[in-house]
C-alpha cells in the first residue's frame, strides 16, 4: 500500500464545556491540520478497502511528556506511522483553546511560540526525512506547516520538498493561509510560489486564495496555481461546486450533496484532502476521489469537533 508522508504541526485543545463562559469543565483533544488530513485519509483508506493500513505517516516534533506519548499513541491507534516523529527532550507541543458563544460561534486562542513542531527540521532530522523518501509515495504539506517554521527552517523544508519531489516524489499541499502566523501577506505568497513548482497536486480553499492573492473564482483559482508549475489543482468551495483542473487541459466540477445540519466545518478541507488522496492512492479517477472527498467531509461537518467517526459512511 503506497504511504504518504503528512509533514506539520498537531496541538493539544482545550473546549470548553460551557458556552459562553472560558472556565469550569473542559474536553482535552488534540488537532491539527495535517494531523487530520492523514486521519482521514486512513479512515477512508480502510472504507475503501478493508485490508488497507500503513498508508499514512506523520512527521512532526513532541516532547518526552505524556501529553506527547498520548497523541502519538492515538495516531498510532489510527493506523498512522510515527516513526518520523522527533521527540525532543523539554520541549511541549503547542495548545489551543475553543470559546463557543451563546448561538455558537467559535473562536480560537493559540499558544504555539515555543511549540515543539517548529523545530521539525532540527537535531539532524531533515537527514532522517530524507533517508525514509524511498518508503514514500507522496508527501503531503500546508501554509501552516510552513508558517510555524523560522526563515532558515522554512527554506530547508522547501529544499527537503525539493529534494523529494527531483527524484520523482509526488508533493501535495493546501495553502490553508491563516494570516496570523505569517509577517506579512509577501512573505506567505513567495513561499508559496516556491512550493507551487515542487507538486503534483494543490488542493486550496477558494475564500483562502481568494483573499491572498484576489482570485475572483474557482476558476481562477485553480489556473493562477497552474500558471505557476502545479500539474493538478483542486479548488474546495465549501458547499459550491468542486472545481479541478491540470496541466493537460483537463478540468471539471463536481457539485458536493447538500448539507443541512452542518454544526461544526472545522476541519472539512482537512477531512476532503484526507479522503481525496486516499481515494486516488486507491486508483479512484480525479471525479470519483472528490465525489468521495465531499462525502467525507459532509459527515465531518455535521458532528463537533475535527475528528470523527465516519465509520459508518458508504462511500462506493
């Protein structure tokens, strides 16, 4: 089964139990963008086929504490590979908390400055990332996984990806911008446009790049990453059509089902790109992997929180 290397930052969080208020019981979780994505793409991997495991990896950075030994003993609990996981002694991962108000609405709060991820690429590990690219049959990435990093380490994971993707690695990843954690809107869009030449497939969020780079469609969207190296582009639009493109020419739309009792969309492009890459690991055509990818992520936004059950979803 081909494995793909997911390569970021997951954190410990903290929701409270109680709208409205920031104190009393609170629900101690962990996520993370590409946490999720490679959990969904080994849940949906053993939808798909039952047999299905080791297709996942994930490389990142903890402590030596308990709340580190627990995430990573979840993931392993996922069918998710940890071996690539730097554990650094005295070093924590980061926290963030969930406030939901009176109707609802959510709001974050982070304490990530002295996270453990950032020093992923440290202690030699870049040389143990590379020497395991053999075992690998992509390698997936997001803005954040490059937004947490300093400018020395954010250059040498796009060196890293480089590397990979020269000896004829296929490279994923989801500009997932979350302005915060970048100096400026510049910074972002030149790392970016480093990695767009480096990867397979790009699998953006419409409102992300529409706000970054001013893109007025999905369309747009898709052809500006074209235009820029990336061999195939999907474009998420929430509950608008899918739009796909690639370098041959060849571009679609796939209208996602209707949802009506969406409670939480946290982590629904991560749950898509999860079941998307999961579905094509699996031989499934570029309409038939979204087709998959919408349904997984309509399940995932009708239940609270990043991780879900979706034990029960038929897919094919």
């Amino acid at each position: 089964m081909p494995q793909i290397a997911f390569i970021g930052e997951c954190m410990l969080e903290l929701s409270g139990a109680l709208p409205g208020s920031v104190f009393g019981a609170a629900k101690l979780g962990f996520a993370g963008d590409t946490l999720n994505a490679a959990t969904y793409m080994a849940r949906t991997s053993r939808l798909l086929d039952q047999n299905a495991k080791d297709n996942a990896a994930y490389i990142t950075a903890l402590g030596v504490d308990a709340y580190s030994n627990a995430m990573m003993a979840a993931w392993q609990s996922d069918g998710i590979a940890t071996d690539l996981v730097q554990q650094i002694d005295g070093a924590l991962p980061g926290l963030y908390t969930i406030q939901t108000d009176h109707v609802g609405e959510r709001s974050f709060s982070y304490w990530r400055d002295q996270a453990a991820a950032k020093q992923v690429l440290g202690n030699g590990h870049d040389a143990k990332i590379k020497s395991a690219f053999d075992r690998f049959d992509g390698m997936y990435l997001s803005g954040i996984s490059l937004a947490i990093l300093s400018t020395h380490d954010r250059l040498k994971m796009i060196d890293l990806v480089g590397a990979y993707a020269k000896q004829g690695g296929k490279v994923y990843f989801d500009t997932n911008h979350r302005p915060r954690l970048w100096q400026d809107d510049k910074n972002a869009i030149a790392a970016y446009q480093a990695i767009a030449p480096l990867c397979d497939t790009i699998l953006p969020t419409h409102d992300d790049d529409a706000a970054l780079f001013g893109d007025i469609s999905a369309e747009h969207t898709g052809r500006r990453w074209l235009d820029s190296g990336a061999k195939q582009v999907i474009v998420k639009s929430g509950g608008d059509p899918t739009y796909w493109c690639d370098h041959a020419n060849n571009s679609g739309t796939i209208t996602p089902p209707t949802i009506t009792d969406i409670v939480d969309t946290t982590s629904a492009g991560d749950s898509f790109n999860g079941a998307f890459l999961a579905a094509k690991s699996q031989g499934k055509s570029v309409e038939h992997a979204i087709t998959i990818a919408q349904k997984v992520a309509g399940r995932v936004i009708c239940r609270h929180g990043a991780l879900v059950d979706i034990s029960d979803l038929v897919l094919d």
